[in-house]
C-alpha cells in the first residue's frame, strides 16, 4: 500500500511518499523547489528532466532519510545550494 503524508520539517511543509517494494521501500520527501529519492529512483533521469533532486541510498522511513546525506545531486539542486555529501537534515529548507 501506498502512504503519502503531508509533514512539516523546519517550519516548511513537504509531502512524503513510501511504497513497499521488494526488499526496500520506495521513499520520496518532495517539497516545492525540489525532492528526495531513495536509490530506487534515477538521478539521471531527474537531471535530464531538469529537476532539483537529491538521492540517498540505504534508507527504510522518513527518519533516516533526514539522517542520511546526499548520495548524489543534479545540477539543479547543486544551484540551490546542495552538495553530495551533504545531511539531508542541513539542506531540507532549500527544497522547500
């Protein structure tokens, strides 16, 4: 079953998508200026679409994708002012 949750991180407001899958859950944290994707997304099809978006890897909920740090970027979210290495926790208002 699909779960999308509105949840308000640092005062902004994003919406929250997970979806069991095989061994793993999908998980994406979208806000307005971009999203978070799990490993199971492609980065380089969000950088192709000209999309701010920040992948992290080895993330099973909503906390430890807050906790993770970037695991890749796409030009877009480098111009916001994200970089790969970052913690999603420090850089979550910049997709808002």
């Amino acid at each position: 079953m699909i779960e999308i949750d509105t949840v308000e991180i640092a005062g902004k407001t994003f919406e929250f998508m997970r979806m069991p899958m095989g061994n793993a859950p999908l998980l994406v944290l979208k806000g307005k200026k971009g999203f978070v994707m799990c490993g199971y997304l492609n980065l380089e099809a969000a950088q192709k679409l000209g999309d701010a978006a920040v992948r992290v890897t080895g993330v099973s909920d909503l906390e430890t994708m807050l906790n993770s740090k970037a695991a890749g970027v796409t030009k877009r979210a480098s111009e916001l002012g994200i970089s790969e290495g970052q913690k999603i926790s420090d850089i979550i208002s910049l997709l808002a």
